[in-house]
C-alpha cells in the first residue's frame, strides 16, 4: 500500500490557548480516527527560507509549509478523502502526494 504525504500549508495562530487547546483536540481526534493508516501522525515545521538559483529568501514564499502527515491508503483519491476530514482546513490548506519508492 503507497504512503502519501499530507503537506500543511499556511495556517495562523490560535486566538487564545483555549481556542489553541480546542483545536489540538479536533486534529488528535481526526489523526486517532485514522487508525492504522497513520504512519507518521504529524511534525510541525518552523520558519523556513527558500533556496533558489538566484539565492535565499526568507518566510517560505506565499503558501509556506507548516508541516506535515504521512499516511497510507490504497489510492490517491482515499487519501484525499482522510485529507478532506483533516481540521486544519479551518486555518490553512493541505497538499496531497504519494511517497515514490526510489530503486
């Protein structure tokens, strides 16, 4: 079964760690729904610098990267489904692509 990962874009700060603690709640409960299709749960990413031909630039562009899931699924489309049920669609976006094997 392919593994795909699940590209957290953007996102914004929770407005109080109420609302923070609230929404770390929903995506636990979205991860643990998932059951054995998780592969790597989740890992956040800081402040990044984009590297380029012409040099380096700072804050990753206008659609940062923020983190990230590994999941398997059987077709592009059913981990495309796990992503449309995913919480953080409330604040940001979340790119979809298969882990190519290299041989």
């Amino acid at each position: 079964m392919p593994n795909y990962v699940l590209a957290y874009h953007g996102g914004k700060k929770p407005e109080s760690k109420e609302a923070g603690a609230a929404q770390m709640e929903r995506w636990k409960a979205w991860i643990g729904g998932l059951g054995d299709a998780v592969v790597n749960p989740g890992t956040p990413l800081g402040m990044s610098k984009t590297v380029s031909a012409d040099g380096v630039s700072d804050g990753g562009g206008p659609n940062a990267l923020t983190g990230f899931s590994m999941v398997a699924a059987d077709t592009l489309e059913a981990a495309l489904e796990m992503a449309k049920a995913c919480p953080f669609l409330e604040v940001g976006t979340i790119e979809v692509a298969q882990v190519m094997e290299m041989k």
